[in-house]
C-alpha cells in the first residue's frame, strides 16, 4: 500500500516539475533522499557534560519558581 501510494506521488512530483519548467516557475532545491539519523544508544550523544548542564538547568528552573 505505502509503495503505490509512492509510485503515486512520484508520477505526481513529475508532472508538477514538468508544468513548472514549461512555465518557467523556478522549483526548489530538492529535499535529500535519506537523512542521516542518530543511534539511541549512541554514548557520544550524551555525554557527561550534557548531564550536567541538564541537571543545572532543572535546578535553576525549581530555584527561580520557589
């Protein structure tokens, strides 16, 4: 079902930047096919310094509502 729904807006995409470059309408910059995504367990993502300045933060944020 999500594959024909593709193929769908796929022919749909081309059509447009067909009309698009018959009128001359300047087109966007295309998004990337794939993004690079990050690994949850990834320890370089959350390191020590990271915890501390979370940690802080939620302190002065219960100091200032006290």
């Amino acid at each position: 079902m999500i594959k024909t729904g593709l193929n769908y807006l796929e022919k749909e995409v081309a059509e447009i930047e067909k009309q698009m470059d018959k009128y001359k309408v300047p087109m966007p910059s295309r998004s990337p096919k794939s993004v690079k995504s990050y690994n949850a367990n990834d320890s370089s993502l959350v390191n020590d310094q990271f915890i501390f300045e979370q940690i802080r933060d939620g302190c002065v944020a219960a100091v200032e509502r006290a």
